[in-house]
C-alpha cells in the first residue's frame, strides 16, 4: 500500500510465509530496491522487527528503518468510497492522450497539473488549460453515466499509475464531482476543486 494524502494504490503478490505484520518503508528505499530489482529474477527474503526491515536478494542485504507511523487503515478507506458511474477505457489510448495533456498543464501553476473529465455516454472529453493554449480531446469509451458528469482530477498522478498498469482496458468509477475515484480498484485518488463555469 503506497499512499500521500492525494492518493492511495495498493497490490497483493503471493508470498510463502503465514506471518502477518503491517509497517511503513520510506519511499526512497522502495525505488532503490526497485531500480536494483529489474536487473535480477530471484526472490526476496524479508526480515523485520519493530524498528528495522531487512531485504535479501543476490547476497546483497538492504537494511532499513521501520517508520513508526501508525499503518494506514486502508480497507476502511477503501470501503468508504461511493461509485456509482463506470467508465472503461482503452489503457493505451489513455495513456497517450494524458501525456499529451500533461504537457499543457504542467506549464499551469494554478491547475496543479489538474485537467477537466468531461462525460457522456461514450464520449469522454478531456479538457486542459495553460496561459498560452486551451485543449480539448476526445476518447469512446464504454460508459454507464447517462447524465453529463465533470470532473477535474490531476492527470500527472493518474499518468503515473497508469504507466505500471499491466491491463489493456482501465476501469474508471465515479461518486460526485467532489468525491474519490477509483481505477482498475486498485489505486483511489482525490479530485481537485473545480471552479463554476469550467
């Protein structure tokens, strides 16, 4: 479970232990052990204690310290969230429309690399804003919402989960305009205030 306080993913992998435990690991330590881990094919032996977390893998150990941090209850904030519309859409389509618009509102300090979701039955409109161009593209997409719904969500957070996502086809649920979203149900994100008129 990754979390900040935007948005919150999380994954299961089998693993043959019975043990059961909950701790954090500072992120700078999950990308060193995920940079050096592409290179290898082999499993990882962990070890913990209250304050201290070891990685063995290739005879190398990585040792680290153990927040103390109270776990995050991700499940209750997981059943918390209230969907109601779905939208299924192409991974790859969006990906390539995203990294289009993340151009345009990176160089937009006031929009915190957020965008507009604009929707319809299966027209999914994306629109994106900077001080020197106004963008509006559009994807078919595979939609339960038969009311025009909008929503401003930061597309650079999205683009970055998408990235890693393995499916070809992305499950996007929807509550209000000013509640969280899910995707593929393993990853939920926070929407961005969105002004009247946009």
């Amino acid at each position: 479970v990754t979390t900040d306080s935007h948005r919150l993913s999380k994954e299961a992998v089998n693993i043959d232990s019975n043990v059961e435990c909950n701790f954090f690991i500072n992120l700078t330590v999950i990308n060193a052990l995920i940079s050096d881990l592409k290179y290898f094919d082999t499993e990882v032996v962990i070890s913990f204690d209250d304050s201290k977390a070891n990685f063995e893998y290739c005879n190398r150990i990585i040792n680290t310290q153990v927040s103390d941090l109270p776990f995050v209850d991700y499940k209750s904030i997981l059943n918390s969230v209230n969907t109601n519309k779905t939208v299924t859409v192409n991974t790859k389509e969006l990906i390539n429309l995203l990294t289009k618009h993340v151009k345009i509102v990176g160089k937009n300090e006031k929009t915190k690399n957020g965008s507009i979701f604009n929707i319809l039955d299966d027209t999914f409109n994306i629109k994106s804003v900077s001080d020197e161009v106004n963008i509006i593209d559009t994807l078919k997409v595979e939609s339960d919402i038969e009311e025009q719904f909008k929503i401003s969500l930061n597309i650079k957070m999205i683009l970055d989960y998408l990235k890693v996502n393995k499916n070809e086809s992305t499950e996007i649920k929807f509550g209000t305009c000013n509640s969280i979203v899910t995707i593929n149900d393993n990853y939920i994100q926070a929407p961005l205030f969105m002004k009247d008129g946009e």
